[in-house]
C-alpha cells in the first residue's frame, strides 16, 4: 500500500503570518501531486497541482516538490481565517489513481 | 458548466437495507472516481472507471459494494446488505484520464 503522509494538526497560525504544511509519500515512482483544500462539510476542492522538482507559485500558494527526498510541501502566505480548512495531499497511484494523505487541519486566528 | 452531480445528498437507512448513490460525471471527463471518507481512515478510493470501463476495485471493502458505469454520464454505487460500519460520506470524481479530479458535493450516507 502505498503511503501519503501528513501531520493531522491542528496547525494554528495568526492571521498574516506563512503557514506551512507538509507532505511525504512511499513511492518514489509518483509522478503527479496535489494539494487539496476541503472546507468542514464540503467536498475536496484543488487548489495547487505539481510535476516538476521546485517551486510552483499561484497567488498566495506555493507548492514546492522534493523528489530526492519524496517531499511536498504548500505554503500559504498572508493567511486569512477563510483558509482554515483541512488541506489534503495526494499523490498519483496506479493508473489514473489518487492516494490521499489523511489531511492537517489548519486555523489562521484573527 | 455543472460540475459532478451527486444523489442523494444525504441518506439515512436500516442495517440490512440496499443503498444506492448516484453520479454524474462533468461532461467530456472519461474518468470516474468513488472515495469514501470517514474521520478514521480518511479519503479512501473505491472504484475507477476509463472509458466506462471498471479499471481497479481493489479498494471496494466486500462483495456487498458494486459500481457501475453504463455509460459516460452515469455510474451508480451499491451498497447491499448495508451496515451501520458503511456510515460515511460518499464522493464521486471525475477527471480527464491523469488530469485534475473534480469532486462532487458528496454523499452524507448513516446506515442505523
């Protein structure tokens, strides 16, 4: 079985502040990451996605990927309390296939 | 565009019952996606589809899950007989082969 794994939290942040959350994975053979934000009740909603090793910016996101060291990480810049959400990492398994991390609960405080 | 379309939004039935949600994928996605999520195990895949076609069920729990997929723009999941440890909520996906999954609102499902 292959592993996606992530701190569950809660990561407590204050508002302005970088918020950093990160992700490891088993198989080194992954090719394709995302990140997925999911409010409390809501479905996953795609916020980054990521293929190549480095940075990847999109406003206040920036996914960064370590292949070497089978590490992805999201950074969240001048966080807003509307991104307290739980933040899911996933890694292409088999075909076409999702592997999800269990998520880090994250909450920006005002 | 209507994303992924799912049914019932919430379900509520008696151990034993049969259960079947509903999907509609986004149009011209040929890929179809069923997740369960609970607070224990998380986001877990069930089933997918390609080309309407069943690809990996490894993840269907038992013989009481199936999934069908008759055509491009419907696939249903089944649950039967179900049991109070199918309490979960239920997603659909869609996607275009390796790009992008779009989830639909999801399947609050309590089976009592």
């Amino acid at each position: 079985q292959k592993e996606v794994e992530q701190n569950s939290g809660p990561l407590s942040v204050p508002e302005g502040a970088i918020a950093s959350l990160n992700c490891t994975y088993s198989d080194r053979g992954s090719q394709s990451f995302f990140w997925y934000r999911q409010y409390s009740g809501k479905s996953p909603e795609l916020i980054m996605s990521i293929y190549s090793n480095g940075d990847k910016e999109d406003g206040r996101f920036t996914a960064q990927l370590n292949k070497a060291s089978q590490y992805v990480s999201l950074l969240i810049r001048d966080s807003q309390p509307s991104d307290s959400a739980t933040y899911l990492c996933a890694v292409n398994g088999p075909g076409y296939a999702l592997n999800f991390g269990k998520g880090t609960s994250l909450l920006v405080t005002p | 565009d209507a994303g992924v379309i799912q049914s019932p939004r919430h379900e509520v039935t008696e151990m034993g019952q049969e259960v079947t949600l509903r999907c509609k994928p986004i149009s011209g996605h040929n890929s179809l996606f069923w997740y369960r999520q609970t607070m224990m195990r998380g986001l877990e895949l069930l089933i997918y589809f390609n080309n309407n076609v069943p690809i990996d069920d490894s993840g269907m729990p038992e013989d009481r899950f199936s999934a069908k997929m008759p055509n491009a723009s419907f696939s249903t999941l089944k649950i039967q007989p179900s049991e109070p440890r199918d309490s979960a909520v239920y997603f659909c996906a869609s996607g275009r082969e390796a790009d992008t999954q779009y989830f639909g609102p999801g399947t609050r499902l309590t089976v009592l």
